[in-house]
C-alpha cells in the first residue's frame, strides 16, 4: 500500500478553520497482471472483468456499507444534538442494537436527510462517544453524525464532511457561586471545572490557568449533575443549547467573558465522519449538507430543543 500525504496543521490554525486544510489524497493501490504460458485467451463479447471491475469500484465509491441500510453511530445521551426515546415518530430512526429504542436529534435529522439522499434506511447503532472514530474504521458503523467535531488527530482516522451546524464551547457557573463575576479565564485559577470525555468540552479546560482539571464524564446529563450537586465550580457547556439548560436550571448561568479573555477557539462545529478513502462519498456528503438552508438549520435546532427530554 503506498503512503498517503500528510497535511501538516499548524497550532495556531483554528478547529474551525483546519477542515479546510486537513482533506487528504488517497493512495492508490497498485495493479498486478499476471501472464501464463500459451496463447492469450479470447475476450469474450460485451462486459469485460476490467469494466466489471470498474462498475465495482464506481459503485463502492458512491455507496456507504451495503448501499441499503445506512449505520449510523452516535452516543444517544447528547441532547439536542441525539437523544435515546422509547417511541418511533416521524422525527426518529430505530436504534439497532437496543431493543424497543429509537433515536432523535438534531444529528439524526441531519442523518435521515443523508440516508433519503442516498437511497438508504437509516439506523442508529449506539456506542461511547471515544469509541465511534475506531467503530468507523473497523466498519461496524458507517458514518458518525454524533455532535463530533473534526480535530487533527481525529482526521487521522476518518475523513470529516462540512459542518452541519456551528456550535461554541461555554462555561457556565452557579448565579450565586463564587465564580458568578467571572469575565476572564484567569479568574477560574484554581476552580474545579468538569467537561465530557473525548470531546473539546473538555480539551479546553487546560487552557483556565492553574485549573483544577476534573476526571471527565462520559454525557452531558453527567456534567450538568457535576455542577448542580456542587462537586465542581464550573463546567464547559454548548452555546446552543443553553436556552434550554438555563430553562431547566434557572439557578445557573453563562460566565460573560471579556474579547480576548476566553478560550483561543471556543468554535465547536458538528461534522459528519466516514472511514477514509472515499473521496467521492465525502464530496456526495459536502453536497448534500450544503443543499440544508441556514433557515432550515435553524428550524431543525429550535425543533429538537423544543422537544428535547428534560
């Protein structure tokens, strides 16, 4: 197999910014023809192995999985962005390896416009949110719209779409804790600040000087029980869903901070992920999330927090 080119990302670039760096040239594998002894034998009239071959090929680059049934992995725990409901509705996909359970989201509508564009059923296959990229490459699911975001490790392994919505990271604080009157990252030194695993949530949190890093957890309802039952001073939150956080939990509130105070790249974007290689797919994807209006973005964000599970 030959090497595949690197794409070196500086530092400095921004998350937001390094998918438009980060698109990698597949390899391509070599052909060997071998020759026996005697008289080459006749081709046959009509559809050779090599346009057989070809067609092959041209269909697995514009397929996903079987062509029928479009596996999708994600945690559902994550709302609005996925969630696990018990009954099926126009809004939801069954979730294939939980019995009676169905998934709903915002990444599942998103999900289901890909799988109608496609031509394919969708279902979602539940998992760890650190388990989804590895679940990709050994082709268990075949693509993750799971609230991910590309980072360069991440793009290691698997080949990351557009985003499909443009989120932000946040802290948020208790409005009678100590730490209400923030408004830089430097007042949080020293503070017990909680994130979820294996995601931006919590890679940010190193950025608090002399932070008290808290071990992550694995959902958001976990981080949001972290700050509530007072085992940390303050979390990092979705910018998007916090209307309805702050709905559920009138006693907490989003820290304000000063320009040039905050996080250097708070920008959390959502993309879709399919294992690498397949650059016609990824294009057929970048097509189909660019078809979705702003509008329509929107409409579908409001909708899902509005029925969102408390």
């Amino acid at each position: 197999m030959k090497a595949t080119p690197h794409v070196y990302v500086s530092e400095r670039v921004s998350r937001r910014d390094f998918l438009k760096l980060s698109s990698l040239v597949a390899g391509m594998g070599g052909v060997m023809v071998l020759s026996g002894c005697g008289p080459a034998a006749q081709e046959p009239t009509g559809t050779t192995d090599d346009t057989t071959d070809e067609t092959d090929a041209d269909t697995a680059a514009t397929t996903l999985g079987d062509g029928k049934t479009l596996r999708i992995g994600m945690e559902a725990a994550y709302a609005p962005y996925n969630w696990q409901a018990t009954e099926a509705s126009d809004t939801t996909i069954p979730i294939e390896n939980v019995e009676g359970a169905y998934a709903d989201g915002y990444d599942v509508q998103v999900a289901k416009r890909i799988a109608e564009e496609l031509g394919m059923e969708p279902v979602a296959v539940k998992m760890e949110f650190g388990a989804l990229v590895d679940n990709l490459s050994n082709g268990t699911i075949d693509i993750i719209c799971a609230g991910m975001s590309v980072t360069p490790e991440r793009a290691e392994s698997a080949d990351f779409t557009d985003s499909y919505i443009d989120d932000e990271v946040i802290i948020v604080v208790k409005k009678d804790g100590p730490y209400a009157d923030a408004t830089k990252l430097s007042d949080f030194t020293g503070a017990s600040v909680l994130g979820q695993k294996d995601t931006f949530y919590d890679d940010l949190i190193d950025e608090i000087p002399e932070v008290n890093h808290l071990t992550p957890v694995a959902t958001v309802p976990l981080v949001v029980d972290g700050i509530e039952n007072g085992t940390c001073d303050a979390i990092t939150f979705s910018s998007m869903s916090l209307p309805n956080l702050l709905e559920n939990y009138p006693d907490l509130m989003k820290v304000e901070l000063e320009e040039g105070e905050g996080f250097s790249d708070p920008s959390n974007p959502d993309n879709a992920a399919i294992a690498k290689g397949q650059d016609e797919m990824l294009a057929r994807l970048n097509e189909i999330i660019a078809g979705i209006t702003e509008e329509e973005r929107l409409e579908m964000w409001q909708d899902c927090m509005d029925r969102q599970p408390a």
